[in-house]
C-alpha cells in the first residue's frame, strides 16, 4: 500500500511535466520569437535600421533560460531554434504582421516607418533596432 502512494504521488508530480504542451505551442516563447523575426525583417528590408545584435542574444539567451525553467529539455530547445520548419513559420507570422501595419517588400520606406514606430514605442522590436537616421 505505501509503493502504491509513492507511486501515485510520483505521478501526480510528474504530471505537470507530462501535461507540458509542445515548445511550438508555448505563448511567450513564440511571441517573443515573432517579435525577433520581425525586427530581422525590418533591418533586412530598410537602409536606415541596424540589427541589436547583442541585445538580440541577451533575449535569446533570456528566452533560453525561460524554456528550461519550464521544463524544456536544452535539446527540446536546440531542436526547436534550430528547425527550418519553425522558422520558415516565424518569417511568415513576420511577413504577416508586418503586411498589417502596411510594410510589403520592395517599399523600404514602410519598413522604417514601421522600425522607428516600435522604436518610439519602446517596444521589443523596436529594442532590437537601431535607427541611423
């Protein structure tokens, strides 16, 4: 009876980690994520927006260190950050969003209008880049 309750008590334990849903599917991680790809598309797409490099590892390493507290294994991680499916899925929420605030390739001008708008929102994109103008 008492191997019985352990056991039982070691699956209720377990089962927040069990219940964990997939690392694609977590909310902050993607959304910070999103926000990463979309400043990459604003410096890549306008003249006068630089990338943070740095301050995009330190959110990098920061989103790291908030999966693994969640329990996501480093290899879970990895794999995650390093699939070309993921991130084709990330360059197109990207596209999308940045579609709605009315940034569409081969208008450079609507990319840095978009860039200084977060930049003066102070937002996480806007954090990940930097203006020349």
């Amino acid at each position: 009876m008492k191997s019985l309750k352990i056991a039982a008590l070691s699956l209720l334990m377990a089962a927040p980690a069990l219940a964990r849903e997939p690392i694609n599917k977590e909310a902050y991680i993607n959304q910070t994520l999103l926000q990463g790809f979309i400043a990459d598309q604003i410096a890549d797409n306008c003249p006068t927006m630089k990338p943070r490099k740095l301050r995009a590892l330190n959110e990098l390493v920061k989103l790291r260190d908030y999966a693994l507290t969640k329990g996501y294994s480093r290899a879970e991680v990895k794999a995650f950050v390093e699939s070309k499916t993921e991130k084709a899925r990330g360059k197109a929420e990207a596209a999308a969003w940045l579609k709605k605030q009315g940034a569409v390739p081969g208008k450079a001008s609507a990319y840095c209008a978009v860039g200084e708008a977060e930049i003066a929102k102070n937002s996480l994109i806007g954090q990940l880049l930097r203006s020349t103008r």
